[in-house]
C-alpha cells in the first residue's frame, strides 16, 4: 500500500494540518491534503480518500468529533461497495489470522464487520454476540456507563439483532471471542 501511495502523490503538493495536540510522545496528529501543482481543484482530504476506497478504516479519536462523522460517511461508501478491508474474504483472512496467532495479535487494533446474532444480558453487562465468522463466534461486553451513552447517542443495541455491526477493538490476548470496545465510538449498526 505504501507504494500505491507513494505513486499516487509523486509531482502533488503535500500540506498538512494538525488534528490535535501533540500525546504523550510529542507527536501531533495531523490532516493531510493533496493538490496537484498547477490545479484549480479544492485540496483532496488523503484519509477520506484511503477510507473510502477501503484501504484502511477509519479510528476514532474522541477529539475528533467532526473528522470522524466526515470519515464515517466515506466509509460508510466502502462498506457498501464492500471494497479492500471491507471485502468478505479479506475480513475472513484477518479473522483467521487473529484467530491463529493471538499472541501476536494481542495489543493490535482491529475493525470487523459482523452480524448481531443475539444480544442479550448477564449480571451488569449486555453481551452482542455476533454470527459466527470463524471458529467461537465473537462477542462485545457493554458496561452500564458505556449502554447508557450509546443510547444517549441514539443506539439501543437491544434492536441490533439480525444486523451488521461494525466493531472497532484492540484484540486481547483471548483473541476474538470476548471483545471490549473503548467507547460507544467504536461499535455502530451499519445503515
């Protein structure tokens, strides 16, 4: 992908904005935008485009509000073209992957694309548990404070079931079949 990319930006101008503050590291988030040298055309958002063509999905990062609604609607065109990551066999081989080496997948981020089996509750958690993708079917554990935001947000997951998910997780060392989501960001219907 890399080369593609590199390719793809020989002779255009490359500019860039921050997104946020500098983490931890010092290293600032950035926007990046291209345009051809002598072209009329506005700037090209370069993360808008690799989502929408499935290259990569989109991340939330919670001081993102408004960049993530735009990169949403961009992915939200690759998933229903189901183009590059967003492609049946291509989230199948990832879950086999996962599934294989869950050692050294641990820590990593991971977007599926699932259909809600069932959801259901036990003890303080809501457990959606997803259609079997691969061997053990997966499932997320919602917590009351993070139910309560996504309701807040207009989701009741009590009505997902029979519909496709898109998941955004950090594998754990269990691999896929118990999940946990960072924020109601990271677990949406897909329309």
């Amino acid at each position: 992908m890399a080369a593609r990319i590199a390719e793809a930006l020989a002779g255009q101008q490359v500019s860039w904005k921050p997104a946020a503050g500098p983490d931890r590291w010092g290293r600032v988030p950035a926007h990046l935008f291209i345009r051809e040298p002598d072209g009329d055309l506005a700037p090209f958002w370069l993360q808008a485009g690799l989502v929408e063509a499935g290259l990569v999905p989109a991340w939330p990062e919670p001081e993102q509000a408004e960049c993530w609604a735009a990169l949403l609607r961009h992915e939200a065109l690759a998933i229903r073209a189901r183009r590059g990551h967003w492609a049946p066999r291509a989230q199948a081989q990832r879950h086999r992957a996962a599934e294989a080496k869950r050692e050294s997948h641990a820590g990593r981020r991971m977007v599926a694309l699932w259909r809600v089996r069932s959801v259901r509750t036990w003890r303080n958690l809501v457990f959606v548990n997803f259609a079997p993708s691969f061997r053990g079917a997966p499932s997320v554990g919602l917590t009351a404070r993070q139910l309560s935001r996504l309701r807040d947000s207009g989701q009741d997951p009590a009505g997902w079931a029979g519909k496709r998910v898109v998941v955004r997780f950090i594998v754990g060392s269990g691999g896929l079949s118990r999940l946990r989501v960072e924020t109601p960001w990271h677990i949406a219907p897909v329309e």
